[in-house]
C-alpha cells in the first residue's frame, strides 16, 4: 500500500514537471522581437497590426469556451497536444505570407490553436499539484516556477533570434514552430487521468451555458476574472509598439533585441518576486502596488521618452512576470476540479475582448504618434483598475 502511494506520488510530480516544461516552451514565441519588423517589410502599419492580432484574439475569444469544455469534457491532454501541432503548422504558413489577407489567415488559424490549449496546461498542473497538496500551495508554487522558466526560455529564444532574423525574419518565424512540435511531444507523455466533466444536457452548448451561468453568479470569481483580464492585457497591448518606441528615441536596430531580452528578464524578476512575496500579501496588495508602478513608469515615459526613459518599459515587464504568476491561480481557487479549463476559457474571452478593444486604440494612437501609445494605455486601464483594487480592499477588510 505504501509502494503504490509513493509511486503515485512520483507519477504526479513526473507529471507536473512534464507540464511545467510545456508550458515554458510553448509559451513564447521566438519571432516575436522581429514580428513588427516583418509586418513593415510586408507593407503593414500599426493599425493593420492591431486588426490582424484582433483577428486572431476574435478567433480564440468565440472558440475559447467551447474548446474549454471540449477538454474538460474528453481529454485535457489531446486539446494541447492538436493545440500545440496547430500552433507548428500556421507558424510555418506565416513563413511564408506576403499579405495581410495571408497574414489575416495565419492569426486566425493560431487563434483557433490556443482555443484548444491555452488553460489546459494550466488544469492539468493543478490537478497533480492538488495530488501532492491539496491546500492550493504546490499549485501556486509551482505555477510562479512555470511563468519564471517562461520568461528565462524568452530570454534564450531572444538570444537565439536576433541572430537569425537578422539573416531573415522568414527564418526566424518557420524557427518557431519547433518549440510547439516539442510541446506536443511532451504533452503526448503526460498522464492524464484528471477529472472529466459530467455532460447534463443532450446539447452541449447548454452545458457551457450552465458553466459561464454560474461562474458569472459566483461574486469571488467575477472579481478575480476582472482582475485577471486587466492586468494581463495593461501590458499586452502596447508590445506591438516597443519595437518602434525603441526605433524611434535612436536604439539602433541591431540591439533592439536586447530590450526584449530586458523586458523577459525583468518579467522573470516579476515572477520570483510574486513566488517570495505574493503569498504574504493581500488581493489587493497583488493587485494594486503592480499597477501602482506602471502608471508611474508610464507617465515618465509618456511625458518625456528619450533614450534613457525608454528602458523604464522594463517595469512593464515586471508588471507582466507578477501578474502573470498570480492573477490566474486567484481565479483557479474559486472554480472546480472538473470545470477548471472552461471556467479559465471564460476568463481568457473577458481577456481577449478587452485586448480587442484596446489594441485597437493603443495602435491606432502609435500611427499618430509612437508615444501616444503609452497614454492611451493608461488613460484605458487606470479608470477600470481602481474599482477593481477598491474591491478587492474591501473583500480583504471584510474577510
């Protein structure tokens, strides 16, 4: 009896670092310091940038909730493993692009990808990290290790892909799709055996309703999903605009990539920050001080970009590694077992469709002046961030 509790065990954890390692390498994609580079060099400006990420988060955003429950439903493992392979073959389209309607069909191609495997990785390590620890800190411990070994893999990919996009940004995206390959190779060693979700109505649809119903009934999680949808899209917006922001206060071209490889490294500071201090804290605390130095970070930026002020977007980097590392386990401790990848689906749609709306503007304001980006970031996500911190206070003090 003993024998087969400490193999279980060691299946869990075999099972978490396989996770753990998909997750890393699947959560970054090596071209994305030349991405704006190569939309330029195929005739696209910063609007027609936003439309065609719009169009990829459109895609993920109507396909999210329904793949969600597909996985919880069938197989966790298999949505990620078709996910991953999905991600492979339109990074190798886009390779090949040399339009925005070729590029308009990639986004939305990968879109329908991280439909099917965004928040499955995320459930599974739950599940085995609540084998082991059924309190919620293995989880929490392990999701921050996650998002650090994301940011320091960012990191080597950067390294790696400055080099080759500077021989040929083509190169460098058809590159890409091989940490997706290796992705599916891990998840196809996973064991799956999470808990599936029971179907109640002959038609599906009316499953997912029931979910999205009652996790928008539920006041904790309604929160937590606000919380989560903001403070992942105040820094996701804008990315499209640090290449050009740097471009333009005079950092040559063959270095821009060490302001990505800056910003990765200052998200990895976010995410070890979060693991040694978040647990301390209140909601309110994790959510509010993050946004506190963003706003200060950008208005210094915003009111006077030079060469020196520029590298105060690394704060938004370590911005994106905390919130990153604590806004979805918030959300993850109010939902069950066996709805945990619809209910981070439903997330993941009030996510996007705010991404959608502010990108929109955010690069809009870029095609007038570069600058102009960073306000419109603010003046977006400050006014909804502060109900959102006064209520999560107000939860602490009355907890």
């Amino acid at each position: 009896m003993q024998k087969n509790h400490v193999f279980g065990a060691k299946s869990a954890k075999t099972n978490r670092a396989l996770i753990i390692i998909e997750m890393a390498i699947t959560s970054s994609i090596m071209s994305m310091a030349i991405m704006t580079p190569f939309f330029n060099s195929v005739g696209l400006n910063q609007q027609q940038i936003a439309l065609s990420q719009m169009v990829c988060t459109a895609v993920a955003m109507i396909l999210n909730i329904p793949m969600g429950w597909v996985a919880d439903r069938f197989s966790r493992k298999w949505a990620n493993i078709v996910g991953d392979l999905l991600c492979a073959t339109s990074l190798l389209i886009y390779s090949q692009v040399n339009s925005f309607g070729g590029i308009v069909i990639c986004e939305a191609l990968f879109g329908l990808a991280c439909a099917l495997s965004q928040g499955v990785d995320g459930s599974l390590l739950k599940h085995f990290a609540d084998k082991d620890d059924s309190s919620g800190k293995l989880f929490k411990r392990s999701f921050s290790i996650a998002r650090g070994l994301v940011e320091i893999w960012e990191v080597l990919l950067l390294l790696i892909a400055g080099p080759i996009g500077a021989i040929s940004f083509r190169l460098c995206i058809a590159l890409s799709a091989v940490t997706y390959i290796a992705g599916a190779i891990l998840s196809f060693c996973i064991g799956d055996d999470s808990p599936k979700l029971a179907q109640t109505h002959k038609n599906p649809f009316r499953d997912m309703g029931a979910v999205t119903k009652r996790c928008f009934k539920n006041p904790a999680l309604r929160l937590r999903i606000a919380a989560f949808a903001i403070g992942r899209e105040v820094t996701h917006g804008i990315i499209w605009v640090f290449t050009p922001l740097m471009l333009l206060v005079g950092v040559p071209l063959s270095i821009v990539t060490f302001g990505w490889i800056l910003s990765s490294i200052m998200a990895f500071a976010g995410t070890e920050l979060a693991k040694k201090f978040s647990s301390r804290m209140s909601e309110f605390q994790i959510f509010a001080i993050p946004f506190a130095i963003l706003t200060i970070a950008g208005s210094i930026m915003f009111f006077n970009l030079n060469i020196a002020t520029i590298w105060l977007y690394g704060l938004f980097g370590l911005v994106r590694g905390w919130n990153g590392s604590t806004m979805m386990p918030m959300i993850k401790e109010h939902a069950k077992a066996s709805e945990q990848s619809t209910i981070e689906s439903i997330a993941r749609v009030c996510s996007q469709l705010l991404y959608i709306v502010t990108t929109f503007f955010i690069n809009s304001a870029a095609d007038i002046e570069k600058h102009y980006s960073i306000g419109v970031t603010l003046l977006i996500f400050v006014p909804l961030a502060i109900p959102i911190a006064l209520k999560l206070r107000h939860n602490a003090e009355n907890s």
